[in-house]
C-alpha cells in the first residue's frame, strides 16, 4: 500500500509540474507577445498597471490565503517603495537639467535637499532600498505584532490603522509633495517615459516580475514551509505543541507579502507617472483585499486573475458607469463572501463536486483510497519533518 501511494504521488507531482511549466508557458506568451500585439499604448500602459495590482495580490493571497493573516495595511509597503522610486526619479532628473532640487520644492521654497532623500539620490541604493525597506518594517511590524499573539480582527484593525496614519503622515509632509504627491517624471534609469518603446519597457518588465513572483509564491506553497504555514492557520496551538514559533511562520510571510508589495509600488510609479498618499491609504489597501477575495485567496492565480479582472472592470464600467461601480463592486463582493467563500477560482471545484454527488461519479481510478483521516496536528507533525503513526496504528500497537 505504502508503494502504491508512493508512485500515486510522484505520478502527481510530475502531471503538477508539467502543468505549472504549460501554465507559465501560456502566460508568457500572452503577456510578451498577444497583449502588446492586440492592445494600445494606452491599454497597454493600463494593464501594466494591472499587473502592479496582480504582484501584491500574489504577497497577500500567501499571507491571508495560506497564512489566515488578514492584511488590511498592504498600502504602507506599497507606498514605500513607490516613494523610494519616485525620490530617485526627481532627483535624477533634476540633475539632468542642472537643479540642486526637484521642482516643485522650488516651488515650495525648499532650497537645500533634504536629508532623507540624499541616499536615493544613487540607483544602486535606490533599488536596494526598495527590496529592503519593506520588508525590514514588515519585520519590525510582524515581530512586534505576532510575537505578542495579536490575530484575527485585532491583527486587520492594527495594519489597517497603519495605512491610514501613512496617508494621514505623507499627506503633511511638503518634502514628499503634500496631498498632491510626487509626479511629473521624465526618465526612468536614463530611459524616457514620453517614447512608447520605453513604456513598452515597463510591461514587459511589470510582466516578467509578475511570472517570478507567482513562481516564488508557488514554490513557497508547495514547500515545507507553505505546509507549515497552512498549520499555523488552522491549528497554531497545536503547532506551537510541536516545538514551533507560529510567530517566526507568520512573520516569514508577512515580510515576503510586504517585499512583493514594494517592488509592485516601484513598478506602478513610473507606470503610472504619480504616486500620492491617495494611492496608499485605506481604500487602495481594501481594493488590494477585494481583488484576492474575489479571485479565491487560497489559490496561487485566484489573486492574479481577481485583481487584474476587478481593476479592469473598474475602469472600463466606470468610463460607462461612473456612479454605479461601487455598488457593483460592494455587490460581487458581498455574493462571493457570501456564497463562494474560495472566490471565483472555487467555482469550477464546486461545480465539480456538485456533479460528482448528483450523477454518482466514481472517483479518479489513480487515486488511492486513505486508510483513515488523520488530525491537522498529526499532519503537522509529519510535514514539519518529524514521524506520524495513525491513531488506528498507535492502538493496534498497544493491544500488541
């Protein structure tokens, strides 16, 4: 029996992975070569700036979808590399045109550059602040969140009030542009934003970062870790029995969602050409939620595909629609909380069972049958590389 489940699931693995290269195959070919065949500059430019929307849903689908961490503050990570981004742009074109400091600081009467943007002044330290900065506050956060067992609603409230206090925070700040934001950009790395080639660029380079990404995401998933993770979700107390911090898990997570993000928000600012506290704060941080929700968090492309159909159906109602997008949006939102709790990426699964149970269909012939259902902590003993014995074998043992 052991021999037979054995071939079953290295039979599996290797359908999953020939799967998973077909899928990114398919993906590729959409992205790199469909899209910008069949879609305008401008619809072009527009889905890249899906695709920003689609990396952070990927970092919040592994840490709400696979971790039960509901991450309503995604907006701080998303903000801070945009800023960080936006910093080095101004700077570096106001050295093209011989400016000690951007625009509109001029115009603000700023004279000398502040100290904070100093250091973005260089590339090289702006991207690696852009990788590192949010995931070291998503740290300091997480380590100071989840080792005091704040979860659940508590945990949704306090990064919530995280995003609010960030807009509230930039929207006073005149050396990062106030309310309006930062804007007007004229090259990114040397390169000019006004030549569609370039703005091409940025798609291909918003696409590649969006395959890697998901394909980290699934790697993750498929991991030791990603079982592990699943564990804490749905037995923490049984996990930390078993010798194991849920707190360092969840912290692990919480940190690659925030590093997703940041890079997503260092993409969209030159994509979109502004980056302003509204951009960041409590509402694009619940759009961020909506788009997972409605896609199937606990799925890999369930993100994706909700955060890239909920954005372009946004804006393409509400060229015809302007005042009745909301609603719509509340309602779909309401309908798959409601009734399709594993969003629109469990509705063939459901259909699927559904038929199986009304016309009687026989299970998948490969499929072994198991001997007994076992306990989420027995499980969690086993994935996390220790042994497991059934509780029927642990009796059978005793009475020998």
């Amino acid at each position: 029996m052991t021999s037979l489940v054995s071939s079953w699931q290295r039979a599996r693995r290797e359908r999953s992975s020939l799967t998973t290269l077909a899928g990114f195959a398919v993906a590729a070919i959409l992205l790199f070569a469909v899209a910008p065949a069949v879609l305008s500059d401008f619809r072009l430019n527009l889905l890249a700036k899906f695709l920003c929307f689609a990396i952070v849903a990927v970092g919040i689908g592994l840490a709400w979808g696979r971790g039960g961490m509901l991450t309503l503050g995604q907006g701080v990570f998303f903000g801070l590399g945009a800023y960080i981004m936006a910093m080095h742009m101004q700077m570096a074109d106001a050295a093209r045109l011989g400016q000690d400091v951007p625009g509109f600081m001029q115009i603000a009467g700023i004279r000398h550059l502040p100290t904070l943007w100093q250091p973005f002044a260089s590339a090289p330290v702006a991207l690696v602040g852009i990788l590192v900065v949010p995931g070291l506050v998503a740290a300091v956060l997480g380590y100071g969140v989840f080792k005091r067992r704040v979860k659940g609603a508590y945990f949704a409230i306090l990064s919530q009030a995280l995003a609010a206090a960030m807009a509230i925070l930039l929207t006073g700040q005149q050396m990062l542009g106030g309310f309006t934001g930062l804007s007007d950009f004229r090259a990114f790395f040397g390169f000019k934003l006004s030549d569609p080639a370039n703005r091409q660029m940025l798609f291909f380079i918003a696409s590649g970062t969006l395959l890697v990404v998901v394909a980290i995401v699934r790697q993750l998933m498929h991991s030791r870790y990603g079982e592990l993770l699943v564990a804490v979700r749905d037995q923490e107390e049984r996990v930390r029995f078993l010798g194991y911090d849920p707190a360092d898990v969840k912290i692990l997570a919480y940190v690659v969602a925030a590093f997703f993000a940041g890079i997503a928000g260092a993409l969209f600012t030159p994509i979109v050409g502004i980056i302003s506290p509204a951009d960041i704060g409590v509402v694009p941080s619940i759009a961020f939620l909506i788009g997972v929700a409605i896609g199937g968090r606990t799925t890999l492309l369930g993100p994706v595909l909700g955060a890239i159909g909920v954005a372009w159906a946004q804006t393409t109602l509400s060229e015809q629609f302007p005042s009745g997008w909301t609603y719509l949006q509340g309602i779909l939102f309401i309908v798959v909380v409601g009734f399709i709790p594993a969003g629109l990426a469990g509705v063939w699964p459901m259909a699927k069972g559904f038929w199986q149970s009304r016309f009687g269909m026989p299970p998948t012939p490969d499929a072994p049958v198991p001997a007994s259902k076992t306990d989420p902590a027995d499980v969690g003993e086993s994935l996390v590389g220790g042994t497991f014995t059934a509780p029927d074998e642990e009796e059978k043992v005793e009475s020998r």
